[in-house]
C-alpha cells in the first residue's frame, strides 16, 4: 500500500514542473526511493515463501491451452473466419479442446490440427 501511496505522490508532484523545473524533486525523489527500498526489502522474502515453493500444474496449463478460443485463429486459412468462429465458440460452450471440436467438425486429420494449432510454433508467427 505504501508503494502505491508512492506512486500517487509521485505522479502528482510530477505535474507541477513547467519547462522542465519541477519544484517538487525533492518530494518525487524521496518517495521514489523509498519505494524501491520497500521493494528491495522485500524481495528475500518473496523469494523464499512465494517463488521457492511455486509448483506448475502443467496438466492444467495444457488443458488450458488446448481449450483456448484463440487458437482458431490459426485455422482461418484452411477453413475461413465463419467456420473457425464456429468452432471456438461450440469448444467455449461445451468445454472441449480445439482440435476436438475442429476434427470434428472439418476434415482435418488430428495430426494436422495439431501441427497447425501447436501454440510454440504460433506464438513465432508465419504461419
């Protein structure tokens, strides 16, 4: 809270410089250095409870992912917007993976919706 605090002080000092003299840099100084004090302060512990102990549920991350609407996008190409909206909002409501519902509403084999839709491969683009 006081980081936040901080920051509104901050921002509100900031507006009272005109042609770049500000009176205030004395007031944003002070707060933003404390606040990168309060955050520095803070990182061991952060570290210790929070990052050390951090487990990834990469069933559920998968499971996620295959599930994502965003994936059709991809398809656009091979079977239009139409037909791909279709196909995201029927995998939305029936809660389904993507590639599911595509193979079964397409032609597309299950390999080839899964080389189309594999999600490294769209986040690098050119597809």
């Amino acid at each position: 809270a006081d980081v936040i605090g901080n920051d509104l002080t901050v921002s509100i000092a900031s507006q009272s410089g005109n042609f770049q003299l500000n009176v205030m840099l004395p007031v944003i100084a002070y707060n933003l250095l404390k606040s990168i004090s309060l955050m520095a302060n803070s990182m061991p512990l952060i570290a210790d409870k929070a990052i050390k102990t951090f487990k990834v549920n990469k069933n559920n991350i998968a499971e996620s992912l295959g599930m994502n609407p965003i994936l059709v996008t991809a398809l656009n190409r091979e079977i239009g917007y139409e037909k791909a909206a279709l196909i995201a909002k029927k995998a939305y409501k029936e809660k389904r993976s993507i590639i599911d519902v595509a193979h079964e509403e397409t032609e597309i084999s299950v390999n080839k919706l899964k080389r189309l839709l594999n999600p490294s491969k769209l986040t690098k683009g050119g597809i």
